[in-house]
C-alpha cells in the first residue's frame, strides 16, 4: 500500500490550497496519472527511452508546485569508478530548507520534507 500525509498535512506543510493538496497526494497514490499534466506530456515527446513512473510523477508533482525542476540527491556509494548511486529525488523549491516532496529510492517511498534536512538526517 502507497501511504502517503493526509490532504490537511500537504496543505500546511507545504503552503498550499486544498486543491493542490489533492493533486500531490493523487499523484504520488497514483490514483492521478502524471501524463496528464502539460510538462510530462512534452517531455516524454522530447525522450528517446521512457522516463520510469516515478520520474513521470516527480515532473508532475514539480509542475503542481510549481517548483524549479526535480532534482536528485547522490548517495556516497559508487555505481562504477564514476557515477554514485542517486538516494533520492525532489521537487527543488528554491531553497535548502522548503517543504517538499522527497522519493527516498532506497526504501521507495515520497515523503514530505525538506531536502536539507533529508540529507542531514541521513547523513548523505
């Protein structure tokens, strides 16, 4: 089962309206599908490989937020010689400190948050 906060928590966690509350929480429940959101939609135009579902739902929930883009947080382990492992994505919002929705990809789980204190707390 995808748990995810309640609509009145997204409200005041995030500073948003009902509506868009609802929107974040459809999204990352998957019970809204992100193709129907503009900016997913012209992206997966432009892709040569489909981007995966939660890449898809990150692009929406940036859009309902109008947020800065999602972006991904590298973990300290390395995949090769060169590339680390990505711990996890979020809507950047313009500040270290701003609530958010966090995709934690270890466990697989959104969480609301900030990405700074994401990665103080888990010591990334």
């Amino acid at each position: 089962m995808n748990r995810f906060s309640t609509v009145p928590t997204i409200m005041s966690f995030l500073n948003v309206d009902k509506e868009t509350a609802k929107k974040v929480r459809g999204l990352v429940k998957e019970d809204i599908d992100p193709e129907e959101f503009e900016s997913v939609q012209k992206w997966i135009r432009e892709c040569y490989n489909r981007p995966s579902q939660d890449e898809l739902i990150m692009e929406a929930l940036n859009e309902v937020l109008d947020g800065c883009g999602p972006e991904a947080i590298e973990g300290s382990e390395y995949v090769d010689s060169y590339h680390r492992y990505f711990v996890a994505s979020y809507v950047n919002m313009g500040d270290t400190y701003a609530g958010t929705v966090i995709l934690d990809h270890r466990s697989g789980r959104y969480l609301l948050g900030t990405w700074g204190g994401f990665v103080e707390h888990n010591n990334i």
